[in-house]
C-alpha cells in the first residue's frame, strides 16, 4: 500500500497529507477549489485553543437552543424547518450528553498533542502564519457563566491544561485595548493564535514541492471499494471525467464527508454548522493601536478574536444550524461588528470583510479519525470548530494508521 488519495485540501487534508508524506506514501490530493483552504480554512477565529476544549453536549446547549430559536443575532440559531438529518443529529447529541466530561477532556489531549506538530511542521518548511504566542483570554461578565468556567477547569486540568483564573485589574493588564468591565477572566498562556489560510497553504507548498500532486478544480463523483485499492471518478474544470485507482484513501472532506463515506459502506454522521466571522482591516494607526493582541474569548457572547499581524484583526463566531446554506446573513454579520464597535469604540470597522464557513461536526463533538468498515478506508474528519485546533494531532493518528495496515499488507504477503 503505497499511492494514498487524499479527499480534500483544508487544514485536516494538508496536514495528513504532509504526516502521510513524512511516512513515505505516495500522496495525491483532490479538491473541488482552485486552491488549498478556501472552503472552512479560509477565514475562522484563528484560535489554536485547547482552553476551548469543552464539548457542547449539555443540557444547558439544548436549553439556549430552543430560547434563541427565534433570535436572529443569537449566538446559536436552529431553523426549525424540518430536516430528518438535523433532528437525527439532535438526536445523538442529546444521547452523547452521558459523555460529556470524557469526551472534553479527549478532545484537550488532542489539542495539546497537536501544538508540537503544527508549530515543528511551519518551523521544518519554512513559511509563516502570523503566530501570536500571548495566550488566550476568556472574559467574563455573566457570574453565572463564570462559575461554569471554574468547573471546566478542572476537566481541562485532567487533560493536562492549566488554565488560571485573573482577576479584572490582571484582565486590563493582560489587554489594555479592553474598555469594557468584566468581573473577570480565565487565561491560557499555553494556546496561541494564527491565520488558518496562510499555514494552510504554506503546508500545501511544502507538500507540493516534496513531491505530493494535486488535483485542484476537481469534482470527486465516485469512490468505488475494490478490496486491493479504491477506485476514484473525479471530473475536472473541463467536465473531463477521469477514473483512477489507489492503494488507500483519507477522506478529509468536511462537511462532504458524509455523503462520501456512504459510497464506502460507512455512516460518517457530520451536520455542517455555519459559522461566521469578520475581517477589520485596521488601515489606519488609530485603529491598529485600538485593536487587541491578546486573543479573547468573549464566553457570553461566544465570540473569538485574533490579531492577524499589525493590519488585521478577526472576529468570528456564532453556530447556526441550516443545512448546507452558505449565505452570509447581516443579520448574523451585525452582532460581530457590534461587538467589536462597543469594546473598541476607536477600531474603524469601515472595512470589514464578512465570511461564513460550515464546519463538520460529528454528534459526540469528536472528530472521525482512523480505519473505515473496508480495508484502506480511512477517516481524518468531523472536527467541528476545533479543525485548526486538533488537525496536526489527527493527521498523525490517521497517518500512523495507514502506516500500521501497510505493515500489515507487507507481512501477509511474505
């Protein structure tokens, strides 16, 4: 097993790809754009943050859920059209509740894991992604959410996390840009911020100089199991229909992945849950003073920050559930650049660009990651909002997988 196809070329598809590469496969990477990281990896919150490990399975989720349902600036907006895939997926959610404090303190391990790796994969090649190592901030004026917050830690402290408690004057200390009163905030020195987009396709250019190909602009229509390899149908900018075959496949599809993994025999259960965020384009040094460096976590309103270099600043958040519907919303957009115009009043949002992403989430908040039903099927996908946060650590749970069952082949035919 040898020539490995990679479905997709977001964060989770370049960095397996590149964990594949650095295991001696034979690589090749399809994606339907013309470019790696335009779909969900184009434009998150730019948090690497396993502070933001918790999963959402709580009753509390469910509760916000229903009261915001007809709220359109809510930070979690259901539309109560009927989908039998949504009220499904509702449904093993609401099952996986039982799971909760495993499943968070799996996911921090996971985050943890993955900082060496993204951070050695940029230093090895050679390309920058706007990296700011000052920690994140979640801030908080809600005691009611505070108090949660004091008792996730305890679960991130199992997964080895420390994330300690600052008081309001260590709050303005830690981000003098924050105007507003908090009663008080939780900080992770450990976590830091980039731009998903750049390491993406800094990742990417490593990769293809290394000798992996892409095939950009291409459709893949078909995945046929032919027990020796899989067979792949894909379609290219010029409608040319091409058939090849692989040893293997990693299907890192996003949201696609569902539909994808249902050809191979398997049930891959993700729901796309649209995100949005913001772009400010700080042009003038007014702005660029007034704007954080700290990346916040504003807990009430579940908004996330990044400053992106001296001229840019991100703002993303909010989940909705719609289906597959890519449409920016200004209703969804407006809450953003509010929050932004009320807690720095002197950061122009005259130029703001909007973005709204789908991010495959699985029911139990846990990424798909390893071995399929059939052989040399496997899954690098489902990471929900934590893609950029757990992708390095996956791809090299899935790539060591891959590596086991060529092993495996070898010894079986000598």
């Amino acid at each position: 097993m040898r020539k490995i196809a990679v479905i997709g070329a977001g964060i989770t598809g370049i960095t397996t790809a590149y964990s594949l590469l650095e295991r001696g496969f034979e690589v090749t990477v399809f994606d339907r754009n013309r470019y790696a990281a335009m779909e969900t990896s184009f434009a998150n919150g730019g948090q690497l943050s396993a502070s933001n490990a918790e999963v959402w399975n709580r009753w509390a989720t469910i509760i916000k859920g229903v009261k915001w349902m007809f709220e359109p600036g809510a930070p979690l907006l259901v539309n109560p059209k009927p989908s039998w895939h949504k009220f499904s997926w509702m449904a093993e959610f609401m099952a996986n509740i039982p799971g909760y404090k495993d499943n968070t303190i799996k996911t921090v391990e996971l985050a943890i894991a993955a900082r060496k790796h993204l951070k050695g994969h940029a230093e090895k090649e050679g390309f920058d992604f706007h990296c700011e190592d000052r920690g994140i901030l979640h801030v908080y004026d809600d005691e009611k959410e505070f108090d949660h917050a004091r008792k996730v830690n305890d679960l991130l402290a199992a997964g080895g996390l420390e994330r300690r408690e600052v008081s309001v004057e260590e709050v303005r200390k830690l981000e003098p840009a924050l105007t507003r009163n908090f009663i008080g905030g939780l900080y992770t020195v450990s976590d830091f911020t980039g731009d998903i987009h750049s390491y993406a396709r800094g990742l990417s250019e490593a990769c293809k100089r290394r000798g992996v190909a892409f095939h950009y602009g291409c459709e893949v229509e078909t995945l046929s199991h032919q027990g020796d390899g899989v067979d792949i149908t894909w379609s290219d900018d010029d409608d040319i229909r091409v058939q090849n075959k692989f040893d293997g496949i990693v299907i890192c599809a996003g949201v696609r992945s569902r539909e994808l993994a249902a050809q191979l025999g398997d049930r891959v259960n993700i729901y796309p849950v649209k995100g949005y965020s913001i772009t400010v384009h700080l042009n003038d040094s007014e702005s660029q003073k007034a704007a954080p460096w700290v990346s916040l976590l504003d807990d009430k309103a579940k908004i996330v920050t990044s400053r992106l270099g001296k001229d840019r600043f991100r703002i993303a958040g909010t989940a909705e559930f719609n289906g597959y519907n890519l449409d920016i919303r200004d209703d969804r957009i407006k809450p953003l650049t509010k929050w932004c115009e009320k807690l720095f009043p002197d950061v122009s949002t005259e130029f703001a660009t909007p973005w709204a992403g789908l991010r495959p989430m699985m029911p139990n908040m846990l990424p798909k990651v390893g071995a399929g039903k059939k052989s040399r099927v496997f899954y690098n996908t489902g990471h929900g909002h934590l893609g950029w946060t757990l992708s390095a650590a996956t791809a090299e749970l899935v790539a060591e997988e891959v590596l086991k069952e060529r092993q495996s082949n070898s010894a079986n035919a000598a």
